[in-house]
C-alpha cells in the first residue's frame, strides 16, 4: 500500500465558517448593488456597444457575458443566506427518531457500508477500524459492512480479521448504486452512513448528526468532505525566510497577516473542497436543496427505500400504460382485457428494477432529487456544518481529470434527460439550487469565448466593441469592482481565486462531457484511483498550453503592428485585451503546472 499519506495523520480539519449576521447583511446588499450594476452593464453592452462592422464577433462575446450573469444570478440567490451553527442533542432511542415506530424504547441501529472496488484492501483496513472506534452517549446497535465489488479474498479476509461483515455480489449492475442496493437487501439498520473505500470516520460522526433525525421526515445528513493529504506548500514568510534570511521573512509574516497567506505549492489541483461545502452547499439549507454527495454522509432506511418503492411503482406504472396504449392502438379496441392488463403489469414489475439508489454515474445527487421531490411526503436534508472524516484527494492530473468529468458528465445527463427544473414536487428555491448546480456545467461553452476573444482582436486587430471608450470603461469597471467586493464578503473566510480560475481552465472536460452527453453516449462510471498515477501530464492540458501560447504570440503581434504601423490596433485595446489575455494565461497556469507537479521525497509539498 502506497502509505504516503501517513505522514499526515496528525493534521486537523478547518473549523467550519463563523455565521455572522451582520457580515451576511453587508454581503447581501453588495451582491444586490452588483447584480443592479451588471444589469445596467448589460443593458448598455446590447444597446450601445456592440461593433456592428464585426456582429459575427460582438453577438457571441456579449451572449457569453449574458449566459455569464445569468449564472451570477443563480450562484447570488444559492449564497444569500446562512445559518447560525448548532449541534443537535444526539436521540436516545429509536423513539426520538422514528415516531410510531412500535419498539420506541430500542436502540438505533446503524449500518456502515464501506462501498469498494479495487482499492487496496489495507486502505479500507483503516477506515474499519476508524469506524469500530466511532463513540455514542447512549447504547447503539453500530454494524459495519465491506461492499467488495471486486469479490476479492485478501479483502474478505480484512473484513473477517477486523469482525465486520464482508458483502460480494454476483454482478457489477449499477455500479457503487447496484453496490449499495445489494447490501441494503441483506442489512437492516435504521440509519446508513455511506463511506468511500478510503473514508475515515472520525468518533464523533453519529453523535454529531443523528440529531438531526429528530425530526422524523430528516431523510439524510452530509457531512464535509475532508481531504487530509493535501499539499500545504509555503507561505510567503516561510519561503522568504529560507531564501533571503530571518529579517526579510519576519516583514512577509507582517504583511500576510494584514491579507492572509500566500500559499505557494499547496493544493496544486484545487482538490480543497470547502468552498463547495461550507459556502455553496450549507447555504442551501434554507431552501431545503442540500443534496448527498455520497461518502461521509447518514441516511435514514425509511427514506430511501420508500422512495425507491415509490419510484418503482410509477415507473412499473409507465410501463403498464405505453403497452396499453400500443395494444388499443394496433387492435383497435377501447380497451385491453383485464386478463392481458394483468399479464402486461406482471412482465413490468418483473422487469422494472427497485433501486434505492439511482443506477447513474451520479447516484448521491440524481437520488437527492428523487427525494426532494416527494412532496407527499416532504423529505429533509441538511448540510452539517463540521467535519466528520477524512479521505483522501486526486494525487495527479489524470485521477483529478478522471473525477471531474464523472462529475461534470452525470450532472450534464440529469440537466437533459431529467431536468430537475421540470420535475414535479420540487419547490421554486429547490429548482433555483438544482439549476445552478448543473448551469455551471454549461459555462464551458461561454469561457472558451471568454478565453478567444482577446486573441482574436490581438490578432486581426477588430473589436467585439464599438469602441474601448470612457464609456466603456465606465460601465464595465464598476461591476467589476462591485463583483470582487460582493465576492469577497460572501465568501469571506476562504480564498475564491484558486477555484475561480480552476472553473476557467476547466473548458476542455466540461466540452468533451457535453458533447459525450448531448450525442447519447453513456458516462462510464470509472473508480477514481487512490494511488499516485506517474509521470507527467503535458498531454492533458493541450488546450490550456494553446490559450497561453496564442495568448502570448497575439501579444508581440498586435505590438509590433502599433509599432509599425498601418493597423486598426489602438493602444488602449491592445492594453486592455492582453491585460486580459494574461489574466486567461494566469488561470490556465494552474493546470498547467499541475500537469508537472510532482511530490517532493517527504510527500508534503511540490518539488522547488
């Protein structure tokens, strides 16, 4: 087993973000000011700006820019507001989470299922044993289960030398969903929580969320995702330190702590998932639109099966009624015999398959909707606000790519074939919170214009505006400025650059899972590795390398015609495309040397 990650054993998880009301206030008036001021930009750019010698380069720039606001819009109304953190007192019995339930005074039973393919069995060993180690106030009934999709002896012997149950199944059907499935058949507990093969349950994980199976429609709990293997670099006083002595890294330690650290080599694939947990996601418990995001997350039995059973039946129900009407079609008659409607219902239950978890390559959010939507029964979820696991992150480009577009092609193939903007039984604020999840898997087609645009007027020297004005200027730095500030406030306590650029040099993936999605082809479920895959991945970023390159060779060439002469350049254009230009090439950096980033011998940083 490839046991670098060892090394950080010691290391705790962030603390999750302060609420603060005030804070919340001043973001929510900044982020109205901008999106007032973007209207006002836009409305100008449709109306007065655009370059009517170069349409076939003005429209699709300022529909990019339109598309762009829209997913602002969105993304303003998933942050508008937070919530105080609390803890819920932990249930006793099984009567403080299951209401009616005829044995209230008995202890909640909980499964553990360890899901896994092909990982290394002394990986899972580690989660096992995190999980034995898992502490309840009151008596609970706590049993863990390997679900071996790999069938594999050396792990059914971990599970039987740690005294856990071992679960193989004859097939791969469903994937980690079929998985799943399978051992929920042969498991009875009253609550599940759901691990990855490298998930670590900390102690406290069910003590800190079944409280909130209190209330009886809680349908499931997520929890943080924690990657504790992740390169923490250096930071500006500890790099000026080593170079240039203890007096010059002392005057660095002043300055960050007046902006923060400048990290240099950390996280060199933007794996730190707590933007996506502590802002995007917490803030959607309001509106009731958490959705599961699959390890380190509690679900209550009740829920997803009922759900499943619901789903099926409509679906045997759809069955039933197409053959019905292709029958009455092709014979002619009113109605079908009741002896053949009975036939045709049976061959449909038969057929039909019950699936607690959707059988897709993005089964946690695709069964989120599933339960959200059941609006007869009015399903809960939340997102818990500490961190109660750890696991590991993506090691190279090719496992972060391989995530990634699993990510941007399952969530691509409910916007199409099952857009949740359309389902029934969703509220508005939840059609809202679904819809900018999977628009921001769009944004691909309007960053590559983003990315274009300076290069082409750099080259030909023709302007997607009329002119680049006062009045240009006046209404675009504004919103800007407007834009960042609304952003910093809202974000406060993480830094958004990194995950800003890592969304602009994500084009090529979220292409090609467009492209794969709107052909009908199938996105392949693959295990992302939990080992380091070697070499170098130059390969992957072709596209990246291309905007840089393009970007920079534009530069010298719309230079050198000012210099010379004869063109339709301008100086305050070209400065202000290549100042664009360059902000491109700074996003594009990052994948960029992520491709060549290699660990250094002690496993905690970049090589210098």
């Amino acid at each position: 087993m490839d046991d670098y990650f060892l090394a950080f054993e010691g290391r705790k998880p962030p603390k999750p973000l302060s609420y603060s009301p005030w804070r919340e206030a001043l973001w929510q008036f900044l982020a109205t000011l901008s999106l007032v001021i973007g209207a006002w930009y836009l409305a100008w750019r449709w109306m007065h700006s655009l370059n009517t010698d170069a349409m076939w380069f003005a429209v699709p720039l300022v529909l990019a820019e339109s598309f762009a606001y829209f997913g602002l819009v969105l993304f303003v109304f998933n942050l508008w507001k937070d919530q105080p953190l609390a803890l819920p007192e932990p249930p006793a019995t099984l009567g403080d989470v299951a209401p009616g339930r005829p044995d209230p005074a008995s202890a909640i039973s909980v499964d553990v299922m360890f899901a896994t393919y092909n990982e290394d069995p002394e990986l899972v060993r580690l989660g096992i044993r995190d999980a034995k180690a898992m502490t309840y106030p009151h008596p609970i009934e706590l049993r863990i289960h390997v679900l071996d999709d790999g069938r594999r002896a050396e792990m059914k012997a971990v599970a039987e030398s740690e005294g856990v149950n071992y679960i193989a199944r004859p097939t791969n059907e469903g994937f980690k969903a079929g998985n799943l499935r399978y051992a929920m058949e042969r498991t009875f507990g009253d609550f599940l929580v759901i691990c990855d093969a490298d998930t670590r349950p900390f102690p406290t994980l069910l003590a800190h969320t079944l409280g909130y199976f209190r209330d009886p429609k809680m349908a499931w709990v997520q929890t943080p995702q924690w990657f504790y293997d992740l390169p923490e670099g250096e930071t500006l006083a500890q790099r000026a330190t080593r170079r240039f002595g203890p007096a010059i890294g002392k005057a660095a330690a002043v300055l960050e702590k007046v902006t923060g650290p400048f990290r240099k080599g950390d996280d060199p694939f933007v794996n730190d998932p707590q933007m996506f947990y502590d802002v995007i996601l917490r803030r959607r418990n309001w509106a009731n639109a958490s959705f599961c995001c699959g390890a380190g997350s509690i679900h209550r039995r009740e829920a997803v099966m009922e759900a499943a059973l619901r789903s099926f039946g409509n679906s045997v129900e759809r069955r039933v009624i197409a053959a019905e009407e292709e029958i009455t079609l092709e014979s002619k008659e009113r109605s079908v015999a009741p002896g053949l409607l009975h036939a045709i219902r049976t061959e449909a239950v038969t057929t039909e398959i019950l699936t607690p978890y959707r059988f897709h390559v993005s089964e946690d959010i695709y069964t989120s909707i599933v339960l959200h939507s059941d609006r007869e029964r009015g399903w809960k979820s939340y997102m818990h606000p500490y961190v109660e696991s750890k696991m590991l992150s993506p090691q190279d480009l090719l496992t972060w790519m391989i995530q990634r577009y699993k990510y941007a092609g399952g969530s691509l193939d409910i916007l199409i074939h099952d857009n949740p903007l359309f389902r029934p039984g969703l509220t508005l604020p939840q059609r809202m919170m679904y819809g900018a999840t999977f628009y921001s898997y769009l944004g691909a087609l309007w960053n590559v214009i983003f990315l274009a645009a300076p290069i082409v007027y750099l080259f030909i020297g023709i302007s997607p505006v009329n002119a680049y004005s006062d009045s240009f200027f006046l209404h675009v730095i504004p919103f800007l400025i407007s834009l960042e500030l609304a952003m910093m406030v809202g974000t406060w306590g993480i830094s958004g650059y990194a995950a800003k650029t890592a969304y602009l040099s994500f084009f090529p993936l979220g292409l090609k899972a467009l492209w794969t999605v709107l052909r009908g082809k199938k996105i392949t479920f693959h295990v992302t590795p939990k080992t380091r895959q070697s070499g170098r991945f130059l390969a992957l970023v072709r596209p990246q390398i291309a905007v840089v390159v393009l970007t920079l060779a534009g530069a010298i060439w719309a230079i050198a015609a000012l210099a010379i002469g004869g063109t339709s350049h301008t100086t305050t254009a070209v400065v202000t495309n290549i100042l664009w230009g360059l902000n491109n090439c700074l996003a594009m950096a990052g994948i960029i040397s992520a491709a060549l980033w290699q660990p250094s011998a002690t496993n905690q940083g970049p090589q210098p």
